[in-house]
C-alpha cells in the first residue's frame, strides 16, 4: 500500500470514527484507552538493558459521572516480563469528550505476575499487587479522540526488592470515546 494510500484510509477511518462519536458522556459510554513506549537503558557509553511496555483498557459509564474501567499490561525486558490486570472505579470531575479538557479520578487495584530468567536460563517469578489512587488528564482533539496523561501512585509489592513500598508512574497515551448502542 502506497504511503497516499494509507493517509487516504486514515483519514476516512478517522472521519467515520468522529461521526458516530456523542456530544456528551451519558449512560452507556465507553472509553478505551491505549499506551505503549519503547526504552533503552546505558551506563558510561554501554547499553544495559532494552524494554517494551503496552498497555489497554477499556470502561463504561453507568451514568454521567460514574465508570467502571478494566486494563491490562505487559512489560517485556530481554530477561524479564510482567503482566498485569487492573480494575478501576472511576469519577469523572470535569468535561467530556464535546469539551477540551476532562479530568477523571480513579481509585484502582492490580494483580500481576512477574517472571524473571536468570543469565544460567533458570526462570523464577513472583505474583504482585497494588491498590492506588489515580487522576487522568485527557485533552480531546475532537469528541472520540484524545491524548491523556494518567499519574497514579500505588502502594506495591511489584519492585524489584519485592517488599510493600510506594510507586508514581504516569502514563501517556491515546483515549477514545464512542456511545454503545443498546439493542
């Protein structure tokens, strides 16, 4: 396919998409949610370690202001991967998608495994939780599309010492919005 080509079927997806899109966040909204970024680590001028991270989600509104929300994630590292599932109860604060700028809160839980392969090929994992609290900013380009940035601090078991302690992550991704049908 031609590069033309593919910004031709872009755009139409992409018009098609904001089409069906609603105004407003109402009972039986959806959003989905999608983030992924790619690292290389070094030390004195030497690569150290490469990783891969995506993540998914999806959540639905019961009403104007209340959603419940389920992602998922993997992490992959030459000698390490993680996944980990994620159910949120979430509250939107401010907007929708037919204005700029929303802000919802989440409280959320996790459960996670992690497995390791040492340098001898042994494998060795652990399961991980975390329960936190987390508060998305999405800017909307238009009312079914938006970039989001998600801070949320946990309290894990999921660092390397494998003990209880406090972790910020803040991801940055794209969200979508679109009205589910009833049948």
């Amino acid at each position: 396919m031609t590069r033309s080509r593919f910004y031709a079927l872009f755009l139409t997806l992409f018009f098609v998409g904001a089409s069906y899109a609603q105004p407003y966040w109402q009972k039986g909204t959806r959003l989905a949610t999608f983030s992924a970024n790619a690292s290389l680590d070094g030390l004195g001028g030497d690569l150290t370690n490469a990783g891969f991270t995506t993540t998914s989600g999806t959540s639905i509104f019961f009403n104007e202001n209340i959603a419940l929300a389920v992602d998922g994630k993997y992490n992959w590292a030459p000698l390490s991967q993680t996944i980990e599932a994620n159910w949120r109860l979430q509250n939107k604060i401010f907007g929708a998608s037919d204005q700029n700028h929303s802000v919802i809160m989440d409280v959320h839980g996790t459960l996670g495994q992690n497995m390791n392969t040492t340098l001898s090929g042994e494998m060795f994992g652990r399961r991980m939780s975390a329960l936190g609290v987390g508060m998305q900013y999405t800017y909307w380009f238009s009312s079914s599309v938006g970039l989001y940035i998600w801070p949320q601090l946990n309290r894990t078991n999921g660092g390397p010492s494998g003990l209880w302690d406090w972790q910020m992550v803040a991801p940055v991704g794209l969200q979508l919005s679109w009205q589910h049908k009833e049948k």
